[in-house]
C-alpha cells in the first residue's frame, strides 16, 4: 500500500519593494507604461509599516503615484480597509483603472487579491416608494416628459443609480431619491439605496467620499462600519471644511 504524501499548504507573499520592482507583478501588470519611482516605494514603504499600527501623513507631488503608493501596500496586508477621496474623478480612476490593474497583478502573482466596491450615498439611489408617492402627490408629473422617462427607467434599472439615468439629473431628483429620514430597511424594502450598500460594505476595500465620510462619524457609524478597518483619507486637504459643515457649530 503507497504512503500517503501530505501536502502542506503554500502562502505566497509579497512585500513592497518586490510588487514595485522592475520585472515585478506590478510591471508586468501594466506593461511598457510601467516606471519604477523611488518617492513612490518610499511612500508605500512607510504606509506598510505605518499598517502595523501607525499613522502616515503624507504630501506628495503630481507623477509620484499615490494611489499605488497606498493601495499597494493595503492589497498585500490582505486587511479590510476604507478609501476616502474627495472627487468622483479620482474614484472612477481607483475602482476602474488602479483596483483592477492590482488584482491583475495580484492574481498573476498567485495570490487571492480582496474584493472593492464603491460606496455611495443615498442621494445617489433611486427610491421607487418615493417615486410613486410623487406620482401621486405632485401634479406636475402628470404633465412633465421628464417625469415620464424616468418613470420608465425607473421600471428597468437594475441599480437605481442616478449616474445611470440617460437623461440630466432633474431637478426635482432629491424628491425621489432615497432620503435619511423617510428611507429605512424596513419601510422601503426595495429601496435600491440599501441593496447597494449592503453590497458594498461586504467588500474587503471600500471606496467612499469625504462627505459619506463626515456623515457617517456624525451618524456614529450607523451607514457603514470603519471599525477594524485601516482608513485612508486621500485629497485630505478637502477634509477640514466638510468636516466643519457636519461636525460644526453656527453662532449669530
């Protein structure tokens, strides 16, 4: 009768330095595009380390690369985390140009790279209660073309995002959007709103904005949950007035 042969598992592992490295997964990933830069491993090099139990504050010019410089070493610690940016420029650009070019890269490397998602907020989502509360409270609608070709994307969207929407934003939009004080999980059971968020929130990175951000420490993290979770706060500059704005106090 043969011995049987155990295998023992392989973890594969990566640091910074060897992910950046010319000829590494990173280079490869991006092809001839790809530039190997110092400032851009040092950054990274100190957000790995900072991971441990740290704090980075960080200036770096345009061209050094800091949205690698911090995924990087966020997608190899294989922690969850949370990503805040100020622009929707800037988060189009992580969730459908740098996240996807690192899981390659991670993937290619033989490892399990973690799963991202982009998290909005509910003034983004279409609510279908609120919208037929409109349909009947507003007499406008009755007449209004606009009304009626949302209304009818409104019957075939599988998302509700209003980025979606093949029309300008109209501007009675906030009347139908999803709402903090009339949308909750149990008075709107189809609100996309909330179907969207729980998705997004099942990710290992999660994508916001600063002002989904502030709102949410003022809810007391009643819209998403940061806790364990490493916080990078980019275009951090932004940050001061938005907290201000939620976080503030008005004096005459």
């Amino acid at each position: 009768m043969p011995t049987p042969v155990h295998h023992e598992e392989v973890h594969l592992s990566l640091d910074v330095e060897q992910f950046f490295a010319p000829g590494g997964p990173l280079a490869a990933a991006v092809g001839e595009r790809y530039r190997y830069r110092a400032e851009q491993v040092r950054l990274a090099t100190q957000i790995q380390d900072a991971l441990g139990g740290g704090v980075v504050l960080a200036d770096a010019k345009t061209g050094v690369g800091k949205s690698f410089a911090y995924l990087v070493p966020l997608l190899l610690s294989d922690e969850p985390g949370v990503i805040s940016t100020c622009s929707k420029v800037l988060q189009r650009q992580l969730i459908e140009k740098d996240l996807p070019a690192l899981v390659e890269a991670l993937q290619a490397s033989g490892l399990e790279p973690p799963s991202y998602g982009l998290l909005k907020g509910r003034q983004d989502f279409l609510c279908p209660r609120r919208l037929e509360e409109f349909r009947t409270e507003d007499i406008r609608s009755h007449t209004d073309e606009t009304f009626e070709l949302v209304d009818e994307w409104a019957r075939e969207t599988e998302t509700g995002d209003v980025e979606e929407l093949p029309i300008p934003t109209p501007s009675w939009w906030p009347e139908v959007a999803a709402d903090r004080d009339d949308c909750k999980p149990k008075t709107c059971p189809y609100c996309f709103y909330f179907r969207h968020r729980d998705r997004a929130t099942e990710a290992d990175v999660v994508v916001v904005n600063h002002h989904l951000l502030v709102a949410n420490i003022a809810a007391y993290g009643q819209l998403f949950d940061i806790k364990d979770r490493h916080l990078v706060i980019d275009e951090a500059h932004q940050l001061a007035p938005i907290m201000r704005e939620y976080l503030g106090a008005s004096l005459t």
